[in-house]
C-alpha cells in the first residue's frame, strides 16, 4: 500500500469518527448559530490531512493533529472577525485574543467532547425545524453518517435526505434560528427527537450499511455514551432513557456472535449463545427494571423487552415466541411501520408457521427496495418448502444489500438450496 493511499484511509476513517465530535467542540467555541462554518472547518482541516500526510508523514497522534489543526482554523475565524469589527486598540485586541485561546483550549480535552455533542444534539433538535430534519442532521453532523446511510435508517432515497438537509439548513439561515441548547424546564421537550436520533444512531452502528463493516461499534458506543449521560442528568433522567439503555445492552451483547470467521453474518437461530456477555445482559436487566417505574410505555420499552426475551432464552426454539410476538402487536400499535411488521413476522412464523407469516410479508408495501425484507421472505419460502421461490427472494435480497457480510450470507444461503 503506498504511503498516500494509506494516509487516505486514515483520513476517511478518523473524518467518521471524529467529524462529528469535531464540528460539535467547534460549535462551542463559534457559537450554536454557526454550525455551517463549524462543518466547513472541520472539511478543510480532513482537505489539509490528505493533502499534507502523503508528503510529510502522519503524525504520530493523528487524532490529536486533526483536532489542533481544526482549533487554529477556529480562532483564525475569530480573530479575522474581530479585525472586522475594527477592535479600539491594540491593547484590547491583545486581550481578545487572550481571552479566545482561554476559552478553546479547555474546550479540546477528550473529557469534555462528549458533553459538547449532548449539548449539540438538543441545540439542533430545535421545535422550529421539522422532527425529521432534525433528526437527520443530528446522523449527518454527530455520527458522521453519509446521505445514503441516513435515507436507510429512514427508509427513503438520498435525494429526499438532502433535500430535508437543505430545507432545515435554508429555514435557520433565512429565519434566523438560534441553535442554542435549552435550560431548565425546556429541556425535556426535546428530549424525544434527542433519544430517536441516538436510537437510530446505534442502529446504524448494530446494522450498518457500510460495505465491509456490518457493526460499527463505534457508533454504537457513542450512542451508548450518549444516553448515559441523558441518564445521569436530572431533567432528562426519564423511563425511556432507561429503556433505551436496556435496549442497546441486550443487542451490544450479542456482538461477538453475530460474524463467523469467514466474516458472514450468524443468525439468532445459529449463534453460539455462551459467546454472549453476559454482563452486559445484567446490565440491561438492570436498566430494563428501572424503566419500570411511572406508567410510560415508549416503543423502547418494548423492544426491550423483546431482546431481553431472546438474550435469556436457552436456545433459539426455547425463547418465549408468544410473547415476543405480543409485544410486537403492541409496538405496531404503537409505531406502525413497516419494517416493525416486518419483524414481527419472524415472530409470528415461530408461533403460527411460515404459511400465515408469508401471507403478512407480502400485504406490507414502501419495503420493494429493501434486501431484508427479501431476505426475510426468502427464509419464509424456504422453511415452506418452497426453494424456487426461496432462491427468487435471495437473489432480489443479494442484489440490494451493499454490505459484504450480508452478500456471504445470501450466497451460502443460495448454495445451501
């Protein structure tokens, strides 16, 4: 591998996980209200990486080179406006820029990065800018995700993301939106597109759509760490969060069983269960126990109670299915969507068969570009005794998915029949 193409690995790797982090430490020090120059920042400090590392060398803490490279380029902005704004004297100017390398530099400790992002999610999850917009800028900005990772976990095309990204973007400008983080009593009423945005950001992390990577467990500890900190907060410190917590342990659980080592996805019903953590499912009963208190039932309540159910079942035939699929009718009630009716119908083949499971895949429409639900349809065949229809499915689900590990999947699956 040549030194630039390896530079250039490392500089897409570091602007995936580190981006959002970037962009929100900045934000403190520009001000909510400049989060487009905060993102332009953060891309011309990654345009300098590339261009420099190939010829100079990488640093020996890339991560730390990145972040001082993007303070200079903040306080650079600073001080030219400052110069604007024709500052009285010297004197005071001197002061000014005292006063600004004072305020950055604690800002660029790696304990305090992580606040500044829960800071950066409720500015952005501002009631004037559609819940949908906001919860794909918080993908974009915070978890680094691309337009076409972000239209997945929203089951859309691209062109409908960064249209909304454009939209939400144009509506602060022109209406002069202040990005700022509530207090006190307005905090909480931007709580549920905060723990939507941090729910899909772990989804993203569980499932992602990158092409080599089927968990990013980068995301999904960042998601992780994210609702922790809302846990630990006084106003926000509500069931759901609890919920939301269970949830992501029980599945976080289950990480280092779900790849083989030809690196193909194991499913529920194959894995080796004693390769489960068995901490983190303490953990989950433990933070699933103290969502219990008040009478708020939130579909993470539900999801996790239907993880929890597989993480302590014995065997795959063992698990509790009828009530799994009880709570699946609860969390449709709840959430109608089609990719919950989806699951559910894994659920209702374990209690009624394939037969009545087949009948309610195929009635659910919006999912015609989505390889889980032929995925899902094609097992359903198979399990019916029914492999031309099965190996029809496969293929369709092959053809879609852009995830390597699902593709190794598929093709053995096709082998198989």
């Amino acid at each position: 591998m040549s030194a630039s193409s390896g530079s250039n690995q490392l500089v897409d790797h570091l602007f995936r996980h580190e981006a959002g982090r970037m962009a929100s430490v900045l934000t403190c020090m520009l001000g909510f209200d400049r989060l487009e120059l905060a993102e332009d920042v953060v891309h011309d400090t990654m345009v300098q990486a590339l261009q420099s590392w190939p010829f100079q060398g990488i640093p020996d803490n890339p991560r730390a080179w990145l972040y001082r490279v993007a303070k200079n380029k903040a306080l650079d902005v600073v001080r030219r406006e400052n110069r604007l704004r024709q500052i009285s004297s010297d004197a005071d100017y001197l002061h000014q820029q005292d006063v600004n390398d004072a305020m950055a530099q604690p800002l660029f400790f790696d304990e305090d990065i992580t606040d500044s992002q829960l800071r950066m999610l409720f500015a952005i999850c501002h009631p004037a800018i559609a819940l949908e917009s906001q919860m794909a800028m918080c993908l974009k900005i915070l978890g680094g995700l691309s337009v076409r990772e972000i239209a997945g976990a929203f089951l859309t095309n691209e062109e409908t993301v960064t249209k909304r990204l454009y939209r939400a973007k144009e509506k602060i400008r022109q209406e002069g939106i202040r990005l700022e983080v509530p207090a006190g009593a307005h905090l909480p009423g931007r709580l549920a597109a905060v723990l939507k945005s941090i729910y899909l950001l772990f989804n993203e992390g569980y499932n992602s759509l990158h092409p080599d990577t089927l968990i990013r467990r980068d995301l999904c500890e960042e998601a992780t760490r994210l609702a922790l900190l809302l846990a630990q907060t006084p106003r926000t410190q509500v069931p759901a969060v609890d919920a939301l917590l269970a949830l992501m342990c029980f599945q976080a659980a289950r990480f280092d069983a779900r790849i083989d080592e030809d690196g193909a996805i194991v499913l529920l019903a194959d894995q080796d269960r004693r390769r489960w953590n068995p901490d983190l499912i303490r953990k989950g009963q433990h933070y699933l126990n103290g969502s219990a208190e008040g009478n708020a039932l939130s579909e993470y309540h539900l999801e996790a109670g239907i993880a929890m159910l597989h993480c302590v079942a014995p065997t795959y035939a063992a698990t509790e299915w009828p009530t799994v699929l009880h709570y699946y009718d609860l969390l449709l009630a709840r959430k109608p969507s089609p990719v919950v009716a989806l699951h559910r119908a894994v659920a209702l083949a374990e209690v009624e068969g394939p037969v009545s499971a087949i009948r309610a895949v195929s009635g659910l429409r919006g999912l015609d570009t989505n390889h889980y639900y032929y995925a899902i349809l094609g097992d359903l065949y198979e399990r019916n005794n029914q492999p031309d229809l099965a190996r029809q499915h496969y293929r369709q689900a092959l053809h879609l998915t852009p995830s390597t590990p699902e593709k190794k999947l598929l093709a053995r699956k096709l082998t198989q029949l």
